[in-house]
C-alpha cells in the first residue's frame, strides 16, 4: 500500500481512527520495527554475539565462553548431522549451518541474551557479545523517516504520549533535530527519578532502559536495559519499575493504542494492558479502534493484546469485527508518513474554514476540497524513498512557515520544522498562538491555491527551498508562471524587499498578504497593487478577500484578475 492509497482510506474506512490521531487521542507504543532500517536485524546482532564468545575461546580461560557457546547452540535444537558441522576452530560465520542456527535463535532473542558466562555479569552477552552500546548508542546513528514522521507527529500535538520498547535514541535525535539548537520539547522517561522532571509538550517512556544513557552512565543505566527473559517476566513486580508501570497502565486506560513495529510478546507490556483492562474496558462496537496495529495482518500477539483490551466484548461474537477494525494495513513507515499529512492538512482545512466563517457551508466545504487536492498532489510525490520525503517535507515547512512570518529564511536560526500548532486538532481554534502569527490567513491562502489546482486554473509546484527567491509556491497557468509569496503582514513583505529577494521590477512575482496591503506612498511611485498593467509584483489581500467575496468561485476569480495568474 502507498502513501498516497492509505490517505483515501483515511477519508472513508479509516477518518473515525485518523481523526482521533490529530486530536491526540492516541497513545504510540513502538517497537523494534521502527528502528529496523537503522540497527541491525536480531539475527545479526546474535551471529555478533556467537562470533565474540567463539573469539574468546583464543584466551587462556575460554572455558566460560565455551559453555556459553555451548548453550545458545542448544536453544537452536541442532540435529546430530548439523551439530557435527559445526567447529568451534573457525569463525562461525563459516560454519555451514549457522544460517539455519540464526533463523531458529532469532525466536529466543532473549533467552539467548540469557545464557550466563560464568565468573562474569548476568548481561554479559547483551554488553559485549551484542555491544548494546555501540550498536543502540552510536553517535553515527540517524532517524529514518519513522522517526522523524513520529517527531512530526508530536510536535504538532497529535502524539505527545510516547512508549518505546527500543534502546537506541533515534526518536530523541529526531526531535532534537526539528526542534533547533536549545529545543526543549521532549522529557524522556527510563528511571523513576524522570518523573520528576518539568513536564514537556511530549512524553518518551523507555521501560526497557536506555543504550544512551547506558553510555553516559553505565552505573545508573546498565541495569536498566530490559532485554533477559528473567528481566522481562519480573519488571512488573520490581519496586524500582512501580512509577513506570503505574504510568503506562494509567496511559493504556485513558488514551488509545497505536502499535508501532511492536510485536506485542512481552510480558510486561501485556500485563500493562490487562491491567488497564480490569479498571475499564473499552468499548465496542467504536468508531475509532481502541487498539490500531500498523501492519497489514495481525499476528498471534496482536490478537492477544485485542482480547485484553476489550476483554468480554471480544468474546461476544465481535471478534473478527474487532480484528478488522484494529488493521491499518500497512508498515508502521507508510502509516506514518500518511498520517503526518493527514494531520496537517486537516489542520489547514480547520483553520481555513474557520477564517471563511462568514461564507455558507457549501463554500467552506469547498476549501477543504482543494487542500485534498493539494494534499494529493503532495503525497504523489512520496514515492519510495520515504525519508528523502519527509526531510523534503520539513525543509518545504520551514521555507514556508520562514518567509510567511518573516519574509526572509535564515537556515543558521530557525529550526528545521516550524509546528503550524502545538496543540491537537481540537484545539486549535482556542490556540492564541495561531490567531498571533495569523495561520488562519495562511491556511485559507494555501486551500485557495488549492482550489484553483483543483478547478485546472494553475498548476503547483513547491520551490527549491535554498532561497527564498524562489518564493513560497511557483504558479503555472496556461499563460504565465509566477512565483507566489505568502507574508502575513506589510512587516513581512517589506522584509522581501529588503533582502533583495523581491524588486519592484519583477514581473513574475504574486504577494498575498494576509492582512491589509501596505499603504501606497507618493514617493514610491514604483509600488503597484492590484492589476495596473505595469510590470511589477502584484500585491493581493487575503483579507480582503474573504470580507468582499462570497465563496471560492469570486475568491479566484479576485486572486485570478489581481494576481494575473
């Protein structure tokens, strides 16, 4: 499934789930599949394993690791002839089996992780055999498109409550990268002492411990890196993981489930549900599923996780209905992407109705129509490289969001991704923020411009984003091309002229101002607004607009006539 397919569900089949998602209704439980494309798969870091302790057989006391060996070669359950083929002499990635031996490990990952070395620590294979440090906390790590969509995702409010079961600290890279230098937008939760912290606009539970802290501070944080059977089987009952887990079960009572590359197995994680589960249930028949999976089946573990959560409902006939209703139908990296511009756009659509309040509803409705269009044209261009897409997508962000408040970018101050609001959809019209920096105005600039693309009037293309002379959006017509600049206030277009990125001279050049234009002074004659037939930018009103217009058919027909699009 695309990106762009999974959006049409979430306008049919799927809007109950996509819309609670932008209302932050929905709480991210995210697993190991997130991270899949930036550490190694659990067969890899197991042959790391198998070839360190088979490396230590050199030494003059091997007979430790031997015996470790040993037993993680009996989880595989060899027969003879395998068993026969296999020589400790040599490097195990020589072995003729050792393919077959990782495929049946991969399952016991964490009895794996269990097997002692004698004379040594309990997580010795996870500490040097896996070198959870150096694989989960290297520097050299970087986000992929799932953690930056996730990062993007809470910093516009719609996934401000975070649980991931992975090590590594690529979703707090993401953020921090978004956020700029100084950032100061994520808590991070892995100790009880955390809690403490003051509260951030986003949430990150790490129940199973940190590698970069663990880095930081092996003292403290080593311990805390959940990854034996015997760890994950006692965390509930260990004093020193009660704030956590009363923390989780509280946000598995209140808020819906999104499952993000989990599989689910743990037993800590199901009993944070069924616990959850016992102080209310969730309901069903919902319009919008208690528990989401992004996958495109469920496996055993889901369907367990479904039955906790909606316990006796489940039993009573509804259980292929829930399993349906619970299907996203694609990876956790399609879902993402798709539901990062599900979320905004609806955010624009929102804003944008609201800014044309005193149109009926059959014109307002309309607006949210071309920022569909728009929004589809964006998608299209998703394509398979999806974290290529998303990085494009931040860079757009800033470019626009830049020259709207400030008529100018500075790439060396701003930060990468400029939140339209921080707050969840349902929100957003008390957000005193968003009335501040007039995002109404922009957002009903944005579905105009939609519109028209909608009607066949022009077509879009975002700009290169290195400067801003190339202006927020370039409009192609059957006659002209222009370079349309989006500015909130005269303080913004004066910023453009300036900094030399608009002259009074450019012929190509549209400025649509959020508010007023700016008053015409005798000595500068040079200045035009409006349709005058001279070569210079055009200057058009949005709020003008929307005060002396009475739907989308006037709107751009004015911004068609004045724009000279």
């Amino acid at each position: 499934m695309t990106v762009s397919e999974l959006l049409e569900k979430f306008d049919s089949t799927l809007k109950p789930f996509a819309d609670e998602v932008g209302r932050g209704n929905y709480a991210y439980w995210i697993g190991s599949g997130v991270s899949k494309g930036r550490v190694p798969n659990n067969e890899t870091l197991l042959l790391n394993a198998i070839c360190h302790l088979q490396e230590k057989l050199k030494e003059p006391d091997s007979e430790p690791f031997e015996q470790a060996l040993g037993a993680i070669i009996d989880l595989a359950k060899p027969s003879d002839v395998e068993r026969a083929s296999i020589d400790f002499a040599i490097s195990p990635k020589a072995w003729p089996v050792i393919k077959s031996l990782l495929e049946r490990l991969s399952s016991q990952y964490e009895k794996v992780l269990n097997v002692p070395v004698a004379g040594h620590d309990d997580d010795y294979i996870l500490w040097h055999g896996v070198q959870i440090t150096e694989t989960y906390a290297s520097p050299d790590l970087q986000p992929d498109s799932e953690h930056l969509a996730i990062a993007l995702l809470a910093l516009e409010g719609a996934g401000s409550t975070l649980i991931s079961a992975n090590w590594d600290g690529l979703i707090e890279k993401a953020i921090e990268e978004l956020v700029g230098p100084g950032g100061d937008a994520l808590r991070v939760l892995v100790q009880s002492e955390d809690f403490r912290d003051a509260a951030r606009r986003v949430d990150l539970h790490k129940p199973h411990g940190c590698a970069v802290r663990a880095r930081e501070d092996p003292a403290t944080f080593r311990e805390l890196l959940i990854a034996r059977d015997p760890q994950i089987n006692a965390w509930v009952a260990e004093a020193r993981n009660a704030q956590m887990l009363q923390s989780l079960i509280s946000i598995a009572t209140a808020k819906k489930a999104l499952v993000l590359g989990l599989s689910g197995q743990d037993a800590n994680i199901k009993h944070v549900f069924s616990a959850a589960a016992s102080r209310l249930n969730w309901p069903w028949p919902a319009d919008a599923p208690a528990c989401a999976f992004a996958t495109p089946t469920l496996e055993s573990d889901h369907r367990a996780i479904l039955q906790i959560v909606y316990s006796t409902a489940y039993k009573d006939g509804n259980g292929a209905a829930v399993e349906e209703s619970a299907v996203l139908g694609a990876f956790a990296k399609i879902v993402l992407v798709a539901l990062v511009l599900h979320v905004l756009f609806a955010k624009l659509a929102i804003l944008s109705e609201d800014f044309a309040d005193r149109w009926d509803q059959t014109e307002r409705v309309a607006l949210r129509g071309g920022l569909i269009a728009l929004r589809t044209i964006v998608s299209a261009a998703s394509g398979a490289d999806l974290l290529n897409f998303i990085e494009h997508v931040t860079r757009v962000n800033a470019h626009l969001f830049s020259l709207y408040r400030d008529g100018t970018i500075n790439n060396l101050v701003q930060p990468r991704y400029s939140s339209i609001s921080t707050v969840p959809t349902q929100q957003l019209l008390t957000d005193q923020f968003v009335h501040a920096i007039k995002m109404r105005e922009f957002a009903f600039g944005i579905a105009l411009l939609g519109c028209g693309a909608k009607l066949g009037m022009w077509t879009i293309r975002l700009p290169d984003t290195s400067s801003a002379q190339n202006g927020s959006v370039i409009i192609r017509s059957e006659d002209a091309s222009s370079r349309l600049f989006i500015v909130r206030d005269v303080d913004a277009g004066l910023r453009l002229r300036m900094d030399g990125n608009v002259r009074d001279d450019d012929p190509d050049v549209v400025i649509l101002y959020g508010g007023e234009l700016p008053v015409a002074k005798r000595r500068t004659p040079t200045t035009t607004y409006g349709r005058t037939g001279k070569r210079a930018p055009r200057l058009v009103s949005l709020r003008d607009i929307i005060n002396h217009r009475n739907g989308c058919g006037e709107a751009l027909d004015t911004l068609r006539r004045e724009g000279i699009l």
